[in-house]
C-alpha cells in the first residue's frame, strides 16, 4: 500500500536527504537517457599500496587535527571508498529493496565523494564518515540505529557496492546509504567488521589494568535538565503552571510570585559530585547576554529524597522592573522567550558549569478562567558536557583525576547541527562554517519528521456561557437519558468542552448504565490473551508525544494494555487489530479504564468499526471506493488528478479509516472527531476526509506520486497543529453535507462491481490476485518478524548494559556492605565498652548515693542531739532563771521583814542612802551591809555565768542550725548537680549507642 521509494537522493550535496538544511523533496525515477557518469581517476599504485588499507586505531595512532573526535578504541578503518548517495526507503530489511536502490544510486550517481570508512568492533560503538585527506568527521551513525546491511550479488555491476539501512531520527524514517569499494575483496571485511560489531559488547576492563585511551563517547558526561515554574494559588502554597495547547509554551499569570524548579541528573559516564548552586538566573527573550541575566534568591538546593536529581528553588517576584516584559499579557496566539540559567559547582571540574534552558512563555489576561490540563509538563532538555583531564592539575581535593570543560552542547543544538550539517560537506571549509545558525521558530514545520502520535496540548478553557449552555443541556438530558436533547448536535459539531467530554462521550455512546460491562471487564483482564505480543509491541508506540503515555511499565500505558487484552479476548472473532490502541488511548485520557472499556466495545460494535477488519478487510476496500466517488463528486479535478498518478485512496486514507484520524493528526482535532463519530456515526470520516483533501487541493495538485504520498505523511497532520486551522477545518468538514442514502448507493455499486470483476475474472488472474494478497501479507509478516528480531538485538543490548550495570553496582554494594559489617563490629566493640563503663558508673553512683545517705543519717542524729541539747539547755536556764527569781523573792521578803534591813533597801532591791545613820549600831550595820554586799555579788556573779552559759547555748544553737544548712545545701546540691550529670551522661552514651547500632 505504501510506495517502495519515498525520496531519493544522490551526490554529496544532497548526502542524508539535506540540501542547505531543508528537506529535500524526492524525484520520482523517469525512464530516459542516464546522464553522463562523471569519471574519477585514480592514480596507479603498486601492488602492495593496491591491498585493502585497513588499520585499527589500538595498532596505528594517527595525529588527528583538534577539530576532529577522538576515535573508537576498537574501530576498524576502510579507505578507498566512494559515497554514492543515499535515499528513503519503506522496508528497512528488505533485501530485494536494499539492492534495488543500490542499482539505481550506483547508476545514477553523477558526484560520488571519496570517504574513509570507521566501523566499530562493539555493538556501543559509532559508525563514522571520514575525509580522507583530513580524517575530518563528516557524519556518524550509531550502530544501535544501523538496521541491516546487504553488498552485491557477486557478477552483477554491484558486487562492488555495501550498503546499510539507519533509522532517521526516529524508527518511522529508514534511510539508506549506499558505498563502492575501489578493491571489491574489501567488501566482505567490511560486512564481516558490521556483523562483529552488532554481536559484541564492549567488555569490562579487569581494575589492575592500564587505562586506554578515551574513546569518543568516554569524555561525554550527560546531564537531564529539568525547569519547573510555580506560581502563588493564593491559598499559601505554589501549584506548578500548565503548558500552552503546542506543549511547548508555559502559561502565566502576571503579577502573582513564582518560584523556579530546576532538577539536574546525571544519566552516562562516571558520577560526578555536584558541590552546590551559586547562581540562578532569569531574563526575558533569548540568546541573551550575560550582562542581561538576573540574580534569583535561592531559597534551597541539595539532593532529591531519591538520590538522583539535584534540586534548585529559587524565588522570582515578576513584578520587578527588569521582568517587566514577562509580566505583561501577552497578545492572543502569540509568545516570548524566557532564558533560565543555573551555575552549578562540580567536585571533579575545575571551572563552574552553566546549563542554559530557552523555554516559551505566554502571560494570560488575569481575568482568564483558567482550567489546567490533563497533566502538567516541565520544560527538560539534555546536555552533553566534554571534559578532560588535566595534565598538570592543581586537586582542590583528594580526587584521582581533576577534569577541564572542552565543551558544553545541548540535544537541541546537537540536533540543529545534525540537521544542517550532511556527509555532502566539504571539509576544506574552516571548522566554524559548519556550525548551524539558529533556526526560525517554524522550524519544526519545515523538517521531514511525522508528527508523532498524542501531539498537541487540548486546553481546559472555556468560557462561561458554553458552559453553562451545555450544563443546561446536560441537566435535561439526565432527566430522559433514552433521548437525546435537540440542541446536542449543534453543540458537538462545534466540539465538547474538554472538561466535559468524558461524561457526554459515555452518554453518546450509551454507556451511563453499563454495570455488566465494567464487571465483565475486570474478569477479562485477568485472562490470557493470544494477541499478548502485538499489543505489547503497539503499546510502546502509541501517544509516545504524551506525557501519559511514554513512560514504560508507566499508569498510562499499563491501562492501556489491560484495555486492548481485554476487547482481544471480549471479541474472540476480531480481537486485538492494529489502530485500537490509540482509540483506546483517547478515551483513557477523558474516563477510567472501566469506562474507556465500555465506550471501546460500543464504538467497534455499534458504529460499523469493527466490519473493517472483517472478511479481508472487504469493507475497508468499499469504503475506499466511496470516498473516490465523493471525491469524484466534491472534488473532480483532485480525482481527475490522482487517477493521472496512479495513487489510490488506500495508499493515503487507510489510516484515516482504521485509527479515526487518531493515530497521526494532533489532539484537539482527534478529540473534535470523536465527538463528531459518537454523535452523527462513523460516515464523518468522509466528511473529515473530504475536508482534508478540499484544504490540500492546491498542494497536491502541484505534486507527484511519491510527492504526494509524503505530502499526506508529514505535512498535512503537523498543518492541524495550530488550533485555528483545525477549527476551520472541522468546520468545513461539519458543513459538507453526505447523505446516507448516497453512500448505501455507491456501496452497493461497489459490490455490482465487485461481483462483475469476479464473474469477468479467469482463474489464473483469480489465483494471481490472491497470490499477490498472500505475498504481501507474507511480506507484511517477515517485516514485522524483522521487526521482532530488531527488537530482540536492542532488548539483549539493553539486558547486556543492564547487567553490567547490575554487576558494577553489585559490586559497589558489596564493597559498602563488607564496610557497612566492619562498622557494625567497631560498633558492637564500642557498644560492650560503653556498656561496661555504663555499669562501673553506675555501681559508683549506688555506692555514692549510700555514702550521702548515711551522712544524710548521721547528720540528721547530730542535729537531732543538737536540738535535744538545746532544749536541755533552755529547760536548765529557765528552771535556774525561777529559783534565782524564787531566792531574790525570799530575800527581799526577809529583808522587808527586817526592821533594820528595810530601812537598808527599797521595795526595787536596791540600798538606800541614809542621811544621819545612828552611831550605837553603825558597827553592826557595817558588818550586816558587808555581808549583804558579798552576798548580792555572789549572786550577780552567778547570774552572769547563767546569762553567759545562755548566750554560750544560743552561739552553739546558731552554729548549728548554720552547720545543718549547709548539710542540706549540700545534700541537696549533691543530687542536683554531680548525680545528674552522672545520669544525664550515661543516658547521652546509651542513646548515641542505639543510634550506632542502628
């Protein structure tokens, strides 16, 4: 169904399909004379310089000039070669093809280029184009992307000729390149050099041996580069912004505070130590200066919780004068660049590096009711960082090797470069002519790419009176489930609100009420399917643009392989057919998989699907024949025209019928055409088809066969991307009005002509046609064996790495363990030794507690018999105290009853004076005063000795009750200060102990 030759090419100016970076359009072959073959002529060797010139680069160092790649270790070169073009082709394995083409590009080649061949002796390695007089680099072609080689049947023309079949850019582009060898002998050691290298891995090199000479991809340390832009929600905290419907512009809110995300991993070579972030810069535009960037506040930076990301957050206030142009809204259907900068400090580099991020923006109007998509996407990009090592270095640490930058490059500017830069260049140039200028902002519309499938962002935006007609409608329309509103046609043919679809495609489709569906389908998933492989297989390459979607062994594409298994085993006649993958995967994005399930299993029964791939595809092949009538009809100078190139419907519209235009076009006009299908039934596809070729009239009328047939592979879905040209486009499609009545007419002709033609047809011509039926489908069967086999080369690849990967980190572990049980141990040791310690501690602080509690007694007994003294004390000096009083009372009451005495003293006790004492009894006074006198100093004498005796009582009291003070102080700070120390220390060390242990 598809053309064997799509594009072809030849000569050195138009080497890899690239003429002055844009795609070259191909030229079908025409019979006529061949021009002339320009003629190269050799000079004439001798016999030993005529032997095939082949040297590995271990053996043989050659001094290479600066601008040229270090080479392969293990690379094996071929000189004497002449490059003789290369060119498109459909069946990257077909040997028929590969020689076919190697027939045409051989005879037709006018400027063939004279190159040196390097091909690797590992399934790692690079093939490399040489020139031969610089040994300049002109092209490489990874041998992982190498997909067959084939040489000339010996005794035909091209017996001197190899060529081999690369993936372009992706696997839905094969190029071939095609090679003459000046020594034919030379061609078998070239094809035995591809086969080494696709069989063989590069070994690990034992520790203990020298180290070989970096090869080119040793010094390439690649890093993944993520941003990440958050804005204030007003609710405290910072949700991530959606992306624009392109997926390519990052959609904004002016005046709110935003925070940048950016993530930075490590993904080839030897791990490097990212030390930290010293500079997160912003600006508007691009390919700005460094003058021009601005300093955010960092507010963190350090490793993920997993290990392997390094994290940068920092704060950005738009509201600055130097953001100004980032914090206006940005004009409808337009938007501006925005440059992130991130200066990072590597351990092993001797200089910083700057990872430099150019995303689009987009400032939305405040008042924008804004509805985030499906999922939020971060802006990442690849860099290639070239180091190596320095010779005489000056270690900022205890490293083995100290490394300088030779080089920084992005996968973007990689892929600028590759794209405008082809084998056809001559390398007599200066090395800076073959840098790319930068590409126009349309430049992903210019190249040769398809679109790939789950393209294109659909937008949650709606305005508020769509909304609320359609939630009008939905409320009636629950209200009578079993008939549908008037208005919902109307509605649909301007398309469902994306908020919305998933609840009105399950109640277009019926599929509100359907319980024993959705039990049904958790039975069937957990059945085995016949058709496991080929959904495995498709799983992969459906929606690999969307988020969803790409991850292997992600949510996405494990629901979506439950979904297909499921109908595969449901609908045991059909089962699982190529195309029901992507329809599935367009309802996973709007409904669970219960419900995508349902939906699936009505579209395939109830809208006449399912009929295409029956009965050999019978139906397809009438509605083929329809859409040339309606063509015929809508569009006659198109059909005069296609019937002029031979191209039928089925080399272009296959596709269209068999995925409903969801395999290749971009979402928002698959998920418009859906909405179409469940309303008004599978007859839209004509309308959109019609559409499609109405809009591209102009285009293809200018084109040829094989012009054409690309011209509907790669342009016509990527035009849809711009939302504006898809709503015309539906809108065309919805306006052209097909009535069923003129299809059931023209299938019904169909079948007249069909019956006619076997009625007509001989056997042989009957057994002809079903010969080239069988051959085909045999060839469709070897091609996808082919693919299997393709497969099971990169998936043993892939094991291979993986296990020297899994060897290497085994290793790692094991060195950490035996570590890791060393440190256990010393731990254990440590452990036992502070046990002990912990012990004697606490036998020495029992044995102190004992000692303070006896001298806590004996004190208490002391005191005690202080108190008891004491009291004794006073008791004595009061009872003294009353028996002085009781003596001094008897006195004075003796001396009141002396007649002489009592004139001697007054009632206080004291002597009185007398004035005339007698003379007859002075001596007698004399003699009795005296008396008294000693008496009275007797008794004042033993009265100070008992006030002494008490004061010496009192002194001994105070010292006392002073000496219990400071016992108690003591005592008191004793358990205060030394014994809880003494705890507090040995809980320290049986804590930090358990932590060691653990």
């Amino acid at each position: 169904m598809d053309p064997s030759v799509t594009e072809l090419v030849g000569g050195p100016d138009h080497l890899g399909g690239v003429k002055h970076g844009y795609p070259t359009t191909a030229v079908p072959l025409r019979s006529g004379p061949i021009p002339p073959k320009l003629e190269i002529v050799l000079p004439i060797q001798g016999a030993q310089e005529s032997e095939l010139n082949e040297r590995s680069y271990r053996d043989e160092p050659s001094d290479l000039s600066p601008g040229t790649p270090v080479p392969d270790e293990d690379s094996v070169v071929f000189s004497k070669l002449t490059y003789l073009g290369c060119a498109s082709v459909n069946a990257p394995r077909s040997e028929v093809e590969a020689l076919r083409m190697v027939s045409i590009l051989r005879s037709q080649c006018q400027m063939p280029l004279d190159v040196t061949l390097s091909v690797p002796g590992v399934s790692e390695g690079t093939v490399r184009l040489l020139d031969p007089q610089t040994s300049t680099e002109i092209a490489n072609y990874p041998i992982y992307k190498i997909l067959f080689c084939v040489r000339g049947h010996d005794g035909s023309p091209e017996s001197d000729c190899f060529a081999f079949t690369e993936s372009h850019y992706n696997t839905e582009i094969f190029r071939i390149h095609v090679f003459r060898c000046e020594i034919q002998e030379a061609v078998s050691r070239i094809l035995y050099s591809f086969a080494t290298a696709f069989r063989r891995s590069a070994n690990k090199a034992p520790l203990a041996a020298k180290a070989s000479p970096l090869t080119p991809d040793s010094d390439v340390f690649t890093f993944t580069v993520s941003l990440e832009i958050k804005e204030d929600d007003g609710k405290g905290t910072f949700s991530a912004v959606s992306k624009d419907k392109d997926r390519q512009s990052f959609k904004l809110r002016p005046g709110m505070d935003k925070k940048i995300v950016i993530y930075v991993q490590q993904t080839s070579n030897k791990e490097l130590a990212i030390e930290r972030c010293f500079g997160l810069l912003l600006s508007p535009g691009k390919n700005v200066k460094n003058s021009d960037m601005h300093l955010l506040d960092l507010e963190s930076m350090g490793k993920s919780s997993d290990g392997k990301s390094y994290i940068i957050t920092g704060s950005w206030n738009p509201n600055t004068p130097q953001f100004q142009a980032v914090n206006e809204e940005t004009p409808k259907d337009k938007f501006m660049y925005m440059t992130t900068a991130v200066d990072l400090v590597i351990t092993e580099v001797e200089e910083p590096v700057r990872f430099l991020l150019e995303t689009r923006v987009r400032v939305c109007s405040p008042n924008d009711r804004l509805f985030w998509p499906f999922s939020k996407r971060s802006y990442t990009e690849s860099f290639y960082l070239k180091l190596r090592p320095m010779e005489n270095k000056e270690t900022k640490s205890n490293l083995d090797t100290l490394y300088e930058v030779v080089s920084l490059e992005s996968e973007t500017e990689r892929e600028r470069r590759k794209t405008t830069a082809s084998p056809g260049i001559q390398s007599c140039g200066s090395h800076s002519s073959m840098v790319p200028s930068p590409p126009e902002d349309d430049e992903e519309e210019d190249n040769d790419e398809p679109l790939l499938s789950g393209s294109g962002d659909v937008s949650k935006e709606c305005g508020e009176k769509i909304l609320e007609t359609w939630g009008d409608l939905l409320s009636k329309w629950h209200l009578n489930l079993a008939v549908r509103p008037k208005p919902l046609p109307a509605l649909v043919r301007s398309g469902v609100p994306e908020a919305l679809r998933g609840e009105v495609w399950q109640l277009l489709a019926g599929c509100h009420n359907n319980d024993h569906l959705v039990e049904e389908y958790r039975t069937l998933i957990t059945k085995e399917s016949p058709q496991d492989s080929a959904i495995t297989r498709d799983i992969n390459r459906t929606f690999p643009a969307h988020d969803y979607f790409k991850d292997t062994g992600g949510d996405g594409q494990d629901s979506l392989y439950k979904i297909c298994k499921a109908y595969s085993v449901y609908d045991e006649e059909i089962g699982y057919c190529q195309g029901q993958s992507f329809l599935a995967a367009v309802l996973l994005l709007h409904m669970p998989e219960e419900q995508a399930f349902s939906v699936l299993v009505k579209i395939m029964f109830e809208y006449g699907l399912r009929e295409l791939f029956k009965q050999n595809f019978e139906d397809l092949h009438c509605k083929f024949f329809q859409l040339e009538r309606l063509m015929q009809e809508y569009i006659p100078d198109l059909y005069a025209h296609f019937l002029n190139l031979g191209l039928e419907a089925h080399m272009y519209a296959s596709q269209w019928f068999l995925t409903l235009f969801t395999a290749k076009f971009p979402l928002y006009m698959v998920f418009h055409i859906i909405d179409l299908l469940l309303c008004e039934g599978i007859s839209v596809i004509f309308n959109v088809a019609l559409a499609l070729l109405k809009t591209s009239k102009d285009d293809l009328l200018q084109m040829d066969f094989e012009g054409a047939l690309k011209f509907f592979r790669v342009p016509v879905p990527k035009r849809y991307r711009s939302e504006e040209n898809a709503k015309k486009l539906m809108e065309l499609a919805c306006s052209m009005k097909i009535s069923q009545k003129k299809l059931k007419k023209y299938e019904k002709e169909y079948h007249t002509i069909r019956e006619q033609q076997e009625q007509q047809e001989e056997p042989i011509e009957r057994y002809e046609r079903e010969n080239r039926r069988l051959q085909e489908a045999n060839m469709r069967l070897e091609q996808e064996n082919d693919d299997l086999a393709h497969e099971l080369v990169s998936s043993k690849i892939a094991l291979r790495k993986d296990l020297d990967n899994a060897e290497e980190k085994s290793d790692a572990l094991n060195k950490e363990l035996l570590i890791t049980k060393q440190k256990l141990v010393e731990s254990e040791d440590e452990k036992r030794r502070l046990e002990e310690e912990s012990a004697q501690l606490k036998e020495m602080c029992r044995r102190e507690l004992d000692k303070s509690e006896s001298e806590i007694k004996k004190n208490g007994s002391i005191i005690g018999e202080y108190k008891q003294i004491c009291s004794q004390l006073s008791e004595r000096l009061e009872k003294q105290q009353t028996a002085n009083r009781g003596e001094l009372e008897k006195i004075r009451m003796k001396v009141e009853g002396c007649e002489k005495c009592s004139i001697l003293f007054s009632k206080e006790g004291r002597l009185k004076v007398l004035s005339t004492p007698k003379e007859g009894s002075e001596e007698d006074t004399d003699e009795e005063k005296e008396a008294l006198k000693n008496q009275l100093r007797e008794m004042e004498l033993e009265l100070a000795q008992t006030k002494l005796q008490l004061v010496e009582a009192e002194c001994k009291i105070q010292d006392l009750e002073h000496h219990l003070g400071l016992a108690l102080n003591e005592v008191q700070a004793a358990k205060k200060t030394w014994f809880n120390r003494t705890l507090t220390s040995i809980k320290t060390v049986t804590g930090a102990q358990g932590k060691e242990s653990v």
